[in-house]
C-alpha cells in the first residue's frame, strides 16, 4: 500500500529526510520511531503529498505522489500532530462536514456517522458542541473524521501526543480496533518506544533523517538483546553505625 524509493527532502541547507526506502503492505499498522526533529512528519507530509520531495518517488494505494497527488487523497485519511476539530460544531456536525467535503452520499454519510461515533463510543455525545469535550474525546473525535469515507491508508502523525496515559492506551484500543475491523493500513510516526512495541506489527527507526532499523518490535528487542548485572553488598558497610546485631546479620546477595 506503501512504497518509498531512496526520498529525500531538503530545506536549504537542511536534509530533513535522507535517503528513506520501505514498504508497507496492505493491512499493515506500521510505526516510525524517533525522536523529535528526526524527519518522521516531514516524510508523512510527504506520503500525504502535502509536501514535494526533493528527490526520490512514492507511490500509496497505487497512486504515485508526485504525479497523482489528487487521486492520492481521495484514497488516505490524514490525521495531524494538533486536533483539527471545529469546536464551535457538535461531534456529529465535525463529522457531517468531512463527509461532504468529500462528496459522499447524504445517506450513506449518515450511516457512517452512527457508526463511527458508535465505535469510539461518542454517540451519547454526538450532539454536544465539540468545545465541551474532553482532550481525549476531541482526540477520537478526530480520529474518526479521518475516516468517514473509508481511506485505504490512513497516516497519524503523534496520535497520542501530549494525553494522558489512560486516555493514550484507550486510543491505542480504537486504533488496534480499528485496524483489525476496518482492515485499514495505518502509518503511525511516534516518538513513544511502548506506543510502537504495543500497537505496531512492523517499526522503523529514524534518525537524522535517515532509517536506522527496520523490523517487527520483537525482532528489533531481540537484536539488542541485554545484560543482567546482579549487585551485591554487606550489612555490615551499610550500617556500621547499628551496633553488633545489625552487623551480624547475613550478607544481602542480590538487589
């Protein structure tokens, strides 16, 4: 569903993305890791064909970026870093206004309505105006505006940032849910190491613009691999100060 080829993009003197090739395949929720300033919003902007790479070719659902960017985005769903909701609108009307920018069918736009406020269960919240709503509700809010006309792909750019813990495990279930029901590929860049390791069947790490790995997170973990260091000390350095029955007392042997 996703194919990038030796891309690259440069601000003046700046290489943002350098030289990144990977493919995802259809049905896939695959993660790109890295720190902030790494490149991973650069490259989804340009997957998304909201920016022009300066060298180097994509293609998405068949569609080549450079070359097809209309058609490109008649097939994704795009959800940014910051919520985009209206809050002046209820949760139903956000979701009403996507539909018809998209030209769906008034009817059919209906039902996905229900359905996707159902999913994220927000339909007992659905006409409530969006300025009312939690950050974690405004957040699936948006997910799911993202998803009103059935992308084939759709990219998150740091779904969870700046939530909560609970909030962010529960939007780590919908996306989990939503990959698994609506059989969507998803392309999620997050700079949280559990988030990637708990959501993800395949990740790549980015850094400096450039891919430094490049597998599932169990073959990832497994490369590293670890140490155990054991530390061991005596009572009696511990507490010289405690008198004889506290130094007298067995050695710890682990901590």
């Amino acid at each position: 569903m996703i194919r990038a080829e030796q891309l690259v993009k440069e601000f003046n003197s700046l290489t943002a993305v350098n030289g990144i090739s990977l493919e995802v395949a259809q049905g896939e929720l695959f993660g790109f890791l890295g720190p902030n300033g790494a490149g991973k919003t650069t490259t989804i902007k340009i997957l998304t064909t909201l920016l022009k790479p300066t060298r180097g070719r994509a293609v998405v659902a068949g569609y080549d970026v450079l070359k097809e960017p209309d058609k490109v985005r008649t097939v994704i769903g795009y959800v940014a870093q910051d919520v985009s909701v209206d809050d002046k609108g209820t949760g139903r009307e956000n979701l009403m206004l996507q539909g018809r920018l998209q030209h769906m069918d008034s009817k059919l736009l209906r039902q996905r309505v229900d359905e996707l406020l159902e999913l994220v269960d927000l339909t007992a919240d659905a006409d409530r105006l969006a300025e009312t709503y939690s950050g974690g509700m405004r957040k699936r809010l948006d997910l799911i505006a993202g998803l009103i006309h059935r992308p084939k792909v759709l990219f998150l750019d740091e779904p969870t940032l700046g939530l909560d813990p609970q909030t962010r495990v529960t939007v780590w279930s919908y996306l989990r849910e939503l990959n698994q029901k609506e059989g969507i590929t998803m392309f999620l860049t997050t700079h949280y190491m559990e988030e990637a390791d708990d959501l993800c069947h395949r990740v790549a790490i980015i850094d400096h613009g450039e891919i430094k790995a490049l597998g599932s997170p169990k073959e990832l973990k497994d490369e590293i691999g670890g140490d155990c260091v054991k530390i061991g000390f005596s009572t009696k350095r511990l507490l010289p100060k405690l008198g004889k029955a506290a130094t007298d007392q067995e050695p710890h042997r682990q901590v």
